[in-house]
C-alpha cells in the first residue's frame, strides 16, 4: 500500500484532495487488477495481430521467390543431373 505514504508525506490543500481520491482508487483493489488484465490483454492482442503481420509478409515473399525461381532452380538441377549422368557414362 504505497499510495497511503504519499498521502501522509505530501503537503495539505489540493494535492491531498488529489492524492486522497488515488487513494480512494486504488483500494477497491478489483478495479486496477482489471484495467491491468484488459491492457496486458490489449498489448497481447496488438503483439500477435504485428506477428500475423509479419507472417503473412515473410509468406507473401517466400511464395514470390519460390513462384520466381522454382522454374530456373529445375532448369539447373536438370543440367546439373545430365551432365553428371553424361560425365558417368
């Protein structure tokens, strides 16, 4: 309970009105265990939408590169096979 130390070591007037409503806040001890919770969650929620992000850009790349070099990697195994077939015989 920290927020009871520095309602007795601020000063009176204003800022012990303000520091007396925090206080007021934070010992219905639900309420920032709930607020904690929705923004972990939110935060979670944000992380896994920026790593479907990504996901989808590195898939998106990858299907390219494959779509792109797939036709010229069979050209070269395919010589690569004849001429070792053609040196073996």
């Amino acid at each position: 309970m920290q927020w009871k130390k520095i309602v007795s070591h601020h000063g009176e007037g204003k800022h012990q009105k303000a520091n007396h409503f925090k206080v007021l806040i934070f010992k219905n001890s639900k309420l920032p265990r709930l607020l904690g919770g929705v923004i972990i969650i939110l935060i979670l929620v944000h992380i896994w939408f920026l790593v479907l992000e990504v996901l989808n850009f590195i898939m998106r790349i990858m299907y390219y590169v494959l779509c792109c070099f797939i036709p010229v990697a069979r050209r070269y195994i395919f010589f690569i096979l004849t001429s070792e077939k053609i040196r073996m015989a």
